[in-house]
C-alpha cells in the first residue's frame, strides 16, 4: 500500500476524549500502515492561516497520558463558518477556496475531521466542493447525532451531570432544600434525562415533554407528605417556559445561548410550595475533566475505525456505533438525521417506572 499523508482537526465545541481520538488515529495510521498524520489546529481555521497551522503528529505525542486529558491539544472552534465568514469590518466573506487551498497545500490524501452536526456539515460542505476524501467521526456531549447511539463526549457529560447530583443530595437533605441542576444538552434532554435517573433525581424537565409547574409543585409536596425533606430537580437547558418562550443569555460575541432556564424553574418552585430553592448551572463543567473509560473506548474504536475506512478508500461516511458493532454509514444521511429522546423509548419508561415527575403528569 502506497504511503498516505493524512490529516486530522477537531471541529465545533470541545468535549471529553478528542485526545483519545488522536491516539487511535495515529497509532493505526503510523503502526498500522506506515503513514503520517498531520494535526491541523484550531479546525477549519488552521488551514484559513498562511502558513497553515499544523503539527505533525507521531507516537511520541503519545506516551499514555493525552488519552486521559478533556479538550483537545489541537484546539477547535466553533465560529467561523467559512461559508459566511465574519470579516474585520463587520462585512461576511465565502471564504471556503481559502479553506481547501489550505489542504491542498498540505499534499494531504486525505481528511479526518471530528464533530457535531453542524461542523461535520460544513466540513461534509468543504470536502465535497473541493474534492477531498473525507471521514467524519461523532462528537457531542449532548449526542443528537443520528444513526449512531454514542457520540464520544456524551458520557463524560452524563459523568459530570451524575456526580453533580450526588454532590447536591446531601446538602438538599442537610438543609430541607429543594436543589434545582440545570445542564447542557442543546436542543435535546439526553444528559438531563440520562443522569436524573443515574443520580436519582426527582424531576426531570427536558425540551422533548411538555410540563406544567403545578405538576412539579404536586410532586414536592407528594415528597414532604411521605417525610422527605429535600426533593432534586434536574432541567435540561433548552426547556422552555410554562409560556414557551426560550431562555437564553448574551454572550459578548453578541451571540444568545441557552441559559437560565433553571433559575425560572426553582423560582416558581418556591412561589408555589414555599421550599426554600438553590440553582446549580454545570454549563461547560460537563465539557471537561477526565474523560470516562467508555468515552475512551468509543474514540479508541472509532479512530481506528476512520483510518481503515481510508485504507479501503471509503469517503464521504461517518464511523458510528449501534448494537455493540461499530459501522459506518453516509455522512449525508448521518447529519440529516437528529436524534431527539425516544418519549417511547426504554430511559422515559424507566423514568416514570422509578416515579420520577417528567413535568407531564
């Protein structure tokens, strides 16, 4: 087989066990194949840069610690969409031929890039305009990805989101406190609902089920009738108001993001059952720390994975996971797909089997 160059970057928001991926990729490319890899910085924007931002990437980056790190070493963005992008003077400029010159000059064969929807569809975008054989690999914490039941950072977040409740339980009983964690998740309730069970929550509020206050109200007070004297809510930040107004907050990029939903609900908490309430905002807790063993494992199979696909000339595909097997499946079709909670679907059911209050009731 004829010595391959490839390059890799991490696109989008970072999260729990990129590092790993990096790993996986090298050790097959290098040791697998005799190839050589390339670790483009900063995403799409290392290779908007001239000189393009890379660093070769060998074994000896490699030495047992990295695996264990959150984040990326290669750095990411989540701004910039080199379609329409923001320019000094406030204009908007195309500014993707930069983006596939930037490979080019490489002599890259071809590409492996790690993302979310959104940045896997740009990058699907780029690959495609400029005719570079591209394999995209799933990450997000809040996993919406379709055709894949993992996507590596997810685990972590549910990790942090878990451990968070189990730190909130004790002082909730010790104060007679009705504890309220808010979480990320985008526009999905997987971590909210995934960790409420883990960590034994009482009330779970996610985007996909509608809910009533006084429903949760009635819960806490079902709560304080059986002698309990704390109750743990967990509410996953894209859920909106009683009125269905989205609550977000201003970032100084001018940009509004989910945030505060958690706040609304523990005040009407207290206003109708008199509970004295605390608000926990995790926001980008759940994207650091030690990524999880089973976060580990999925990067390791899926960068492995990846590089085999090039090896076989197989493009244009996303690596995923289902069924204890590892697969791929279009890139076009993956992407299309959103993944929202399965309101029919065996965690929901789990939920309400536990008596766990889904706002609903």
């Amino acid at each position: 087989m004829a010595t391959k160059r490839i390059g890799i970057l991490t696109s989008g928001g970072d999260c729990a066990g990129l590092n790993a991926v990096l790993r996986a990729v090298v050790h097959r490319a290098v040791e697998g194949y005799g190839w050589s890899v390339l670790g483009i910085r900063n995403g799409t924007a290392g290779l908007l840069t001239r000189p393009t931002e890379v660093r070769t990437l060998d074994l000896a980056d490699f030495p047992g610690t990295l695996m264990r790190q959150g984040g990326t070493i290669l750095g990411t963005t989540n701004r910039g969409n080199p379609f329409d992008y923001p320019m000094p003077d406030g204009t908007r400029k195309d500014r993707s031929e930069e983006v596939i010159e930037g490979f080019r000059d490489l002599g890259l064969d071809a590409l492996i890039g790690v993302g979310g929807d959104g940045s896997l569809a740009i990058l699907r975008r780029l690959t495609l305009q400029g005719s570079i054989p591209f394999v995209g690999i799933p990450k997000t914490i809040d996993n919406d990805l379709g055709h894949t039941e993992v996507s590596i950072g997810y685990a972590t977040a549910v990790n942090v989101a878990t451990d968070a409740l189990d730190h909130l339980q004790p002082t909730a009983a010790s104060h007679s406190r009705v504890m309220v964690l808010e979480v990320m998740g985008r526009d999905a309730g997987h971590i909210a609902l995934n960790a409420g069970i883990a960590g034994g929550a009482d009330v779970i509020l996610i985007p996909e089920i509608p809910y009533r206050m006084q429903a949760v109200a009635e819960k806490i007070a079902a709560l304080k009738a059986r002698g309990r004297n704390f109750a743990l809510v967990i509410v996953a930040e894209a859920v909106k108001t009683e009125e269905g107004q989205t609550v977000t907050q201003s970032q100084s990029t001018g940009e509004a993001t989910y945030g505060g939903i958690g706040h609304y609900v523990a005040d009407h908490i207290s206003e109708l059952t008199g509970a004295e309430t605390r608000v926990t905002v995790l926001g980008h807790l759940q994207r650091g720390g030690l990524p999880t063993p089973r976060d580990r494992l999925m990067a390791s199979i899926f960068g492995i994975h990846a590089v085999d696909l090039i090896a076989q000339g197989q493009f244009d595909r996303m690596v995923a996971w289902s069924g204890r097997q590892v697969f791929d499946v279009a890139l076009e079709e993956a992407i299309a797909a959103y993944r929202a909670v399965d309101l029919d679907g065996p965690m929901v059911a789990t939920a309400r089997g536990l008596g766990i209050c889904l706002g609903d009731a």
